[in-house]
C-alpha cells in the first residue's frame, strides 16, 4: 500500500456537534504532508482519530492496512508505538534533565538496557544539535532548544509516523525555520511518514510534499505547495495571503451583534 494512512469517507461528531464530514485523505509513505486551515476546522481531531484516541461514526481510518475502529487494545497500543507524537503545547517534564526527557519512552516502551539507551538518547539529540545540552534541564534552556528536545524524544522510538500538533507555535523565526528544516531532515533519516497539522504558510509550504486545507471539517483544497500558491480559491488565497477578508469568518457563528444588543436587526 503505498498510502502508510488512509482516510475514507469519515464522519466524527463530539456528541450532537458535527465536526468532520465525508473526510477522505491520503497520507503517502516517506512524505510530509502538511493540514492546514483556520481554528476550529477540525485538525486536532484528525491527529486523534489517526491515532485512534478518537472512534468515528462512520468511514475509516486505516494505518499500515489495518483499519483503526477494528484494532483490539493490544493492536492499538502496537499501533502507536509505532507513531511519534508532538503535541501542541507538548511539555517536556520539567523535573526531568534533557537527557531523562528523551530516554523516556525508551525507558517506558523497551527493554533495552541503560547503555544502549544512552547511545540511543545522544544519537537523538545530536540530530537537533543538542547532545552539548544533555544534562541540562528544561528551565535552563531557550524555547526553541525545548521544541527540538520534544523533537528528539518524538523521535526516541524510530517512529513510521511522526505527527506535529503546531509545532511551530510561540516560536521566534529563527527557531521556526531550524525546526521546519528539522522535522523534513529527520522525516527522510527515518524513513518515516510526516503529518504537520500547522497553520503557518510560510515553514510549512517549504517542507511539506503535499498540503491539505481544512474548513468546517471539510477538505477544501488541496495539492502540492507549489499548487497551493497558484490557487484562484477564495479560501486557499485568503489562507496563504493571511488576509482578513474571505470565506473564513472573523466571527464565531451565532447571533448577530445587533440581535445581541437588543437593537431588533435580525437574529
Ligand atoms: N473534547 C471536545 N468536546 C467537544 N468539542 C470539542 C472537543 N475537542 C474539540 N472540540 C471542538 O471541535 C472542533 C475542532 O477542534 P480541533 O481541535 O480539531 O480544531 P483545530 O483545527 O485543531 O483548531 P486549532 O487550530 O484552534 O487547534 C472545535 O470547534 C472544537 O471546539
């Protein structure tokens, strides 16, 4: 299969709320691909379906061939061992040196003894520039330096499927750019398969393959960066120009103001 996650005609609700709706994606093996789109379009929740932390109402998320709604306890924890995860605001134990921090999973999911660990942990964190830092403990570093430790122990386990939850959220440029670059070099060293959910254009568009836009749970374009930058549709250029005006609402759905202040206009 050469799709290492599939997507097909999946619907999701939070209880009565509708969030995602006849969502097919392809996520192609040794790729990254980017999803993007505005707050609240539902890209959180692909991430947690795809690691089936999430069940849909209907359609399927397949991950290696295997659909995840069908996978048994002992196949889902198989499963995501097999994925790394970076989370949005994904905090390293801050009681816990840089070192302890990416030995972690590896302490938690092998049997692998200290030294080996040891080989292991530094291995990963020369890849992010940060073996000098070992001993080091979260407080003591930049917020750039403790997005790529998270990177490093998103990666202690050799992950099929890395998958970044906005990581480039409250970082200066500099960093932003060091951890794009990072997260393309360490997707092609593993061979592994990247999904970036992001909304920033800029870093995502110069290391993703491949890019999806997401509106009211919906694909609403999608392609290659370069084809995004050419696109004509209204959402996909109000997206990339980061202009104000366009299909996406400033406004939260609901009443108007002027119903709100009781001045009678509409609802
Ligand atoms: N546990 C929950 N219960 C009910 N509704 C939820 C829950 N988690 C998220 N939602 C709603 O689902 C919608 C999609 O959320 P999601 O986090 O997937 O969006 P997102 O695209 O990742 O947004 P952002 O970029 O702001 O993180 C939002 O409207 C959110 O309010």
């Amino acid at each position: 299969m050469p799709n290492l996650v599939e997507i097909r005609n999946l619907h999701f609700a939070y209880g009565e709320r509708p969030i995602l709706s006849e969502l097919t994606m392809d996520f192609p093996r040794g790729k990254v691909i980017a999803v993007m789109g505005g707050s609240g379009s539902g890209k959180t929740t692909v991430l947690r379906l795809i690691g089936g932390q999430l069940l849909p109402q209907a359609g399927n998320v397949v991950v290696d061939g295997q659909v995840v709604s069908e996978m048994d306890t002992k196949a889902l924890y198989r499963m995501r061992r097999k994925m790394g995860m970076l989370f949005q605001h994904g905090a390293l134990f801050t009681d816990m040196s840089v070192f302890d921090n990416v030995a972690f999973p590896l302490r938690e999911h092998t049997d692998l003894p200290e030294q080996l660990i040891h080989d292991l942990v530094l291995m990963k964190l020369q890849a992010v520039g940060l073996r000098n830092a070992a001993q080091l403990k979260p407080a003591e570093i930049s917020g750039g330096m403790a997005r790529r430790v998270a990177l490093a122990r998103a990666i202690a386990l050799d992950p099929q499927l890395i998958m970044y939850d906005e990581p480039f959220a409250g970082l200066d440029p500099i960093s932003m750019g060091m951890t794009a670059n990072l997260i393309r070099k360490l997707n092609d060293a593993l061979g592994s398969t990247t999904i970036l959910v992001s909304h920033d254009v800029h870093e995502s568009f110069l290391i993703a393959d491949y890019v999806y836009f997401l509106s009211n749970g919906k694909v609403v374009a999608q392609g290659t960066p370069a084809e995004m930058m050419a696109s004509t549709d209204p959402y996909v250029k109000q997206f990339v120009h980061a202009e104000p005006d366009g299909p996406v609402p400033f406004h939260y759905p609901g009443k108007s103001l002027a119903a709100d202040l009781g001045l009678g206009e509409g609802k």
